[in-house]
C-alpha cells in the first residue's frame, strides 16, 4: 500500500519521484479495479470536507465519487475563507471533524495557510498558480496511451496559468519532456519556470519555451490546451481572444504534429475558442479519458494520504 511521507498535497512538489511514480500504478490498478466493479473499504468511517471557494464539476464529481469507493464520505462545504474566519480558524475547525480538507481556491495562500499548522491532510483541488491533482490524472493519461512516460514530448499551446505551472514542476520530474508556446505577456511565471528546470534535470525530462506553436508540436506525443480566460478573468475575456489568436489548437496547428499525436484539455474547454470543434472531437482526443483518470488519481492520493495512521 502507498504511504506518502507528506501530510499535506499543494503543489505536487512534496512528492518524490518514487512516489509520483507509485501513485500512477496504483490510480492504474484503481481504474482496472473500478472497471471489474471492485469498492475498496481502506477508509472506512473517515470523511474528508470539500470545501469550494470556485465552483466545479470534474473536482466535485471525481473526488465525491473517489472517497465513496474506498469507503470514506465527502462533506461538501461553501468556503469561508473570503469571509470574516481566517484560512487557519477554519482548517482546525474542520480538522476536530473531518479526517482530510480537500480546497479549490483563488488564492494558493489560503491554501498554504490552512495547511501551516492542521493536523490533517490539505489538498489543493485547484489554486490561481496549481492545479497538481490534474497533472496526476494528465500523467496516468500519457502513461495509459503510450505504455511509458520517459522520452514522452508534449507541447503546451496557450496560457501560462495554474495549469502549466503544474505540467513544468511535474511531468519534466518524471521524464516527460515539455515544450511551451504562450503569447508574448502571458507566459509563465520565471521563478516557477526555474524551480521547474532544476527538477527536470533531476528527473530526466526537460523544458522548452517556443515561440511559433507550430513550430512546438512537431514531433511531440501530445498537445495540450486550457482556456484562454480562467474563472475570474472574464472581464479580460476579449483582449485574451486578440492576444491568442494563432494559439488555437485546430485542424491547421495539428497538421505540423504527427498523425498519431493524443490531443489534451484539462476542462472545462470553450469550443471554437482554445480548441476547435474538430480536436476537441478528434479520434485523437483523450480528454474526457482526463477527466475520467481525476477520480483514480485522487482515490489513489487519498488512499496515499489517509490510509495510515495520522501522526
């Protein structure tokens, strides 16, 4: 059984590269389990509160469903952070209850903050600057399509968020090879782009910024794409689309790649806007294959985090 040396998950970096590793295989065997219709009871009579300062389908969905079928419950709770109660006055109340804090947030200091002092697991389930738990479902995706992760080469086409922050510090550490192309003015941050490099070359892969994107995806494994305006962003929605355009992965981007490359989205996607119709579509597509790998990601990082004593 996994048993992570880390009590809490915020950006993915608290792992090992050895750990990493042993969470994918075994979201793997949860995924072939969940298909034989097999439950797990590992973490019976234990709950975890899903707190959601920003709304959510997939890490509503994943994570409810993930804690039912190793036996714990979720409580679903409307964050209190943005109100008078600190991040830390509500992580200790929660923990006299729950067993785990799972938190979506806007601001990854809440996160830190909760975490500082609580005697009990914190998970980010997305934050303005990480979105780790994707990244597990992204890796077990590359993984299940190409029997490997070592050599693999994916190219990131668009916005230097939460989510490409996530991909560098993560995929580069376990051998996957990135390459990124974003609009002048939205690339991103250098001091994550730095960490990032040290990891990838302690774990074999390596990072590439590109200014074309169709230059990015020739011969890559995988191309990926997010929204060009995140939650909170609407009001840059417009001056986004002008400074995208040219970064939409479409059928004219994916003729540069080669003919079996998988195209990825972490979701929500606007069609016709980050990626057309056609790839969203394409048979090369594994997104909702994504979106499925989330809840056997995170049974495993729960199962990782939970099943064992709590000190």
């Amino acid at each position: 059984m996994l048993h992570l040396k880390t009590r809490h998950f915020l950006t993915g970096e608290e792992l090992s590269r050895a750990e990493l590793l042993e969470l994918l295989e075994l979201a793997e065997t949860l995924r072939s389990e969940r298909r034989a219709g097999k439950t797990r009871q590992e973490l019976a009579g234990k709950n975890v509160s899903l707190v959601f300062e920003k709304p959510s389908l997939r890490t509503r969905m994943s994570f409810t469903v993930a804690l039912q079928e190793i036996g714990a419950q979720a409580i679903e709770l409307v964050s209190s952070v943005r109100k008078k109660e600190t991040p830390e006055d509500t992580a200790m109340v929660i923990a006299q209850y729950s067993h785990g804090i799972m938190l979506r947030t806007f601001d990854h200091e809440n996160l830190d903050r909760m975490a500082k002092d609580c005697p009990i697991p914190v998970i980010n389930g997305l934050s303005d600057s990480h979105h780790p738990c994707q990244v597990l479902a992204d890796l077990q995706t590359l993984k299940q399509s190409f029997g490997k992760l070592e050599g693999l080469k994916l190219a990131y086409i668009g916005d230097g968020n939460n989510m490409l922050n996530s991909i560098l510090l993560l995929m580069p550490f376990v051998g996957v090879d990135v390459v990124y192309a974003c609009p002048k003015g939205f690339e991103p941050n250098a001091f994550i782009v730095k960490k990032a490099k040290a990891r990838a070359a302690e774990g074999g892969g390596s990072i590439t910024a590109i200014t074309d994107p169709k230059d990015a995806v020739k011969g890559v494994d995988a191309i990926y794409t997010d929204v060009w305006a995140s939650m909170g962003q609407e009001d840059e929605e417009m001056e986004r689309e002008l400074q995208f355009k040219g970064y939409q992965v479409n059928e004219s981007l994916f003729s540069a790649a080669r003919s079996d490359t998988i195209v990825m989205h972490c979701m929500p996607m606007v069609r016709g806007k980050e990626i057309s119709e056609a790839m969203a579509d394409h048979p090369n597509s594994v997104i909702y294959r994504q979106a499925e790998n989330r809840m056997h990601a995170q049974k495993a990082l729960l199962l990782g985090l939970l099943a064992r004593p709590q000190t």
